[in-house]
C-alpha cells in the first residue's frame, strides 16, 4: 500500500483521479488519516498556491488560521505546524505547541477519525474545536476564544479574538441562514477571481461545482464566467475522443452543458451537447464485444460473468477496460441522459434504462448504493456519493417516475440516516460531498439533516482569507495547488442548493 500511494503522488493529476477511484474499493478498517511509514499525509506539500507556505497538508482549524497535524500516539492532541500571518491565532499559537482543550475544557475523547460505519465521524479533539470556534462567533461570546496549550511541558491559556461579524450558522442551517448568505457571496467571487484563462478550474470536480455553483446563484454577473467555462467544455469534447481515463471529463460536461442550456437556451450549446451524447453511447458498455481480452490477464476477477454482469454501466474509460464499469460514472451517465432529455435530445430509452438496472443491481434494500452492480448487505453504509448521485438520476429520470422518485427518496433517506462519511468519500471527496449533497436534497429535510450533522465541516474548512480546505482525507491523495478551489466549489454549490435554481436542486416531489 505504501508504494501504491507513493505511486499515487508522482502521478499526473487525472491519472490520480482514476487511481484514486480504484483503490479501496473494498471498505478498510484503516483510519481515515493514514499514518504511513513514508510520513504520509503529513509530509504531501502543495507546490503552489496559497497553501505552498505550509510544510505539509495538515488539518485546518477554521478561520483561526492554525494547522494541526492529528498524532497517532497522542490521539487527544491537536499538534500545531503552521499559523497563518496576520490571522487570530499569529503570535499567540506557534508551531510544536500541543492545543490539549478549548474554552477551560480539557479533549477527554480520543480520535474518531475513520474509514468504516464504526469510525466514521469527527469525534473527539476535532469536533470539539469546532464547536467551541462556531460557539464563540456568537454575539453574545463576542468572538472570545480560549485554548489550552501544552508548550514545552508547561500549561498555558491563550485567548484567540475570532470575530463575530458572520455569527454562527442558523438552525435550520443551510437554508434561511444569514452566515451561509455571507459565505457563498464571498464563494462565488474566490471562483470568479481564481478562474483559468481557458474557463477551466483544474479536473472534473472542479469543473462540476464551480460553474454549478455560479450558475444556481441566479445573479446575471456570474454568467460570463460559466459561459467561458461551457465553452471549455465544448472546445475540449466531441462525439470521438481516444483521451484516457475520460469519461469522467465527459460526464462533468454533459451535466455542466445542459444545465447552462437549460438556464439560457442558447441554442449553440445544443450542438455541443448531442456531441457528448454520442460520445457517451460509444463508451457505455452494452455488450460482451466491447470487452477488452486483456482484462483476463490484467483484472480476472472483474472479467464478466454474463452478458448481463456490469450491463448498462460505464467505467473510467469507454467499454470494458480494467476494472470495468462502476457506480459513481454510472450514476452521473444516468444523470447525465435525464438533463439531456430535458434539453431535447433524442436519448436511447434502452441504454437510460439500462444504467439505472445497474444501478439498482448496486444497491442493497436501504438503497445505498455499493462500488459496482453487486449491493452491499442490507443494513450497510459507508461514503454516499455513489448514492446521492443515483438519487438525483432516478428523481429526474423520465421514464417510470413514480417508481424511480419513490426510489430517490429511500437514497435520500439513508443518507440522512447515516450523514457521518459525508466529508470522506471515496476517490474524489469533493465529488462526493457535492452528490451526496444533491442527492439528499430530494428532499429538503434530509438534506438539513445532513447539512446539521457535518456543521463541524463547514467551520473547520473556512479559511481566514474566506476561501475553503481540502481536509485530509480515508485516500490521503489529491491533495496540491487547487486544493482550495476544490473545496470551495463544493462549498460553494452545497450552499447555492436552497436558491433552487437549477434543474439538480429543485425542490421535488413525488408525481
């Protein structure tokens, strides 16, 4: 494993996409941080960016400006590495002090920091900062925050002054919410401000929620920038494309795409839409020919069993290659043909039909969605995304829709039921939490719940200049110069789903 990740951090970024969607496909016990021998997470740097000063990705403490590195063996510490200049905590916290309580409060709970439905979750030193930082942003604590220090052996209290202009998130969190107004209005600038000269903001992740995120704030001066990013996307796809590990550019397109269609109707887009579509028909696998031979050799435990194994799904790249088709792609190619068919494409009923049989072949009674078209026990959970981009593509299915809602909403369901993985998604957990997130939103109330249940996220990944920080996370991989964009978008298009304004945020109901 410890090869696999060094393997991981020299690779070219797209490629460490895949990677990532790969490993662990199975549900490990091992902690969310892995705490390798290589001295990985900690010793991953970001080589540009406004987080290239710090030595290491290390967890980050809200808006104090303080970065923590969790210790293996001093599991109720918070280990300082790095403050930022000019943020609450500069002069007042330094790198090796240990943060052992806050607010007279000493950490008596251990780490619970994991991968695996017994782990899951931000208990003990994490989560008690950040409710002790949202606590003190109130009006009546006057931004008043006091942390415990173990410096060189000897205790000392400090008192950080946070600031209580934003106030706290309200309690019906996101929606109705002053402080989420505040945040995703500076959000949506941070994207304007850090978009690419080609209209791109780094891999399909980012290239799903930043212009989501824009588009669903409903405001005329954001338009251009998501103009310019459809653009990119149009520019860089077709209706034949031998790229690798590509068809998850081409879903961020195809989704991207419509929605812009249906936001402006500006029929040049339609073009480029039908482009994608036919793209995707090539790639989806239907039958045993599109197979490639060398899967026996390379991957024999993924070789189909019969016609029907892995029928209708899509993988990381067109047919059967490698370990075949798998949920997450298959949920955004169903998502994917439901905008389509909105915008009046002419999508193949039988293909659509068949991506969500394998869908539903992926998920057990409680409608979690497991890794390929095999379910999970019934009573089983673990990362969401999966199941929340399913459910998005089974509530804006076309066909069969009192069945397919009813379906949305036991997905939406289990992910309020089991909210605690929502920041450590497999491969990508930027993707993730924005599918998860969308997918509970098929109803409101589940999404709130969920939204309720990770509000330790929201204050511990807002940084001091308002951006947001791709914690560390159950893969360890990912991380680099694009990291606060990434976060931010997600943050930003989470936010933006009470506005309502796309076809993927709507409020549903059953028909």
């Amino acid at each position: 494993m410890k090869n696999t990740f060094l393997l991981l951090f020299q690779c070219p970024i797209m490629l460490i996409l895949g990677i990532m969607l790969i490993l662990g496909s199975v549900p490990s016990s091992s902690a969310q941080v892995h705490y390798l021998g290589n001295g990985s997470p900690w010793n991953q740097k970001a080589e540009t960016g406004p987080d290239a000063v710090v030595a290491g990705w290390y967890y980050n403490l809200g808006i104090t400006g303080i970065r923590v590195e969790l210790v293996a063996d001093k599991p109720k510490y918070l280990l300082v590495k790095y403050v930022f200049p000019g943020s609450p905590a500069d002069g007042k916290i330094s790198p090796g002090d240990l943060i052992v309580g806050v607010n007279n409060q000493l950490f008596n709970t251990e780490h619970k920091n994991g991968y695996g439905m017994d782990k899951f979750g931000a208990d003990g030193p994490v989560l008690d900062f950040a409710i002790a930082l949202e606590n003190c942003q109130n009006a009546s604590a006057m931004g008043a925050l006091s942390l415990t220090l173990d410096r060189r052996g000897t205790t000392e209290n400090v008192l950080l002054n946070i600031g209580y202009q934003s106030g706290t998130y309200g309690q019906n969190f996101p929606f109705d919410c002053k402080k989420t107004s505040l945040i995703r209005d500076q959000l949506y600038q941070y994207l304007v401000d850090h978009q690419g000269e080609d209209g791109s903001w780094g891999i399909p992740p980012q290239n799903t929620f930043a212009p989501l995120a824009l588009l669903a704030s409903g405001e005329k001066r954001y338009l251009d920038a998501v103009k310019k990013n459809v653009k990119m996307h149009a520019r860089t796809t077709s209706s034949e494309d031998s790229s690798w590990l590509i068809n998850w550019r081409y879903m961020s397109a195809a989704i991207v795409m419509s929605e812009y269609y249906l936001f402006t109707r500006e029929k040049w887009v339609l073009k480029e839409i039908q482009e994608v579509y036919e793209f995707l028909v090539s790639t989806q696998y239907i039958d045993m020919n599109q197979i490639n031979e060398k899967v026996k050799e390379t991957h024999p435990h993924a070789y189909p069993k019969d016609k029907m194994d892995s029928h209708g799904g899509w993988g990381h790249n067109p047919g059967f290659e490698g370990y075949g088709p798998i949920s997450m792609l298959t949920a955004q190619g169903a998502l994917a043909f439901s905008l389509m068919h909105r915008c009046g494409i002419d999508v193949d009923p039988d293909r659509h039909v068949a991506a969500y049989n394998f869908l539903r072949r992926s998920a057990g009674a409680n409608g979690y969605v497991w890794y390929k078209d095999q379910p999970a026990g019934p009573n089983d959970w673990a990362d969401m995304g999966r199941t929340g981009a399913s459910a998005i593509a089974h509530q804006l299915s076309p066909y069969q829709r009192n069945e397919h809602g009813k379906f949305a909403f036991l997905q939406a369901k289990v992910i309020s039921q089991h909210p605690q993985s929502f920041p450590d998604t497999h491969g990508s957990p930027i993707m993730g939490m924005g599918y998860t997130a969308i997918g509970a939103n098929v109803d409101p109330d589940y999404f709130r719940q969920l939204m309720e249940a990770n509000r330790w996220w929201f204050t511990l990944a807002q940084c001091p200049d308002g951006s947001f920080y791709y914690q560390p996370n159950r893969d360890n991989a990912g991380y680099g110069s694009d990291s606060r964009i990434a976060a931010t978008a997600v943050t930003a298009f989470i936010f933006s789903i009470p506005k309502g304004n796309l076809h993927l945020t709507r409020k549903k109901t059953i028909e």
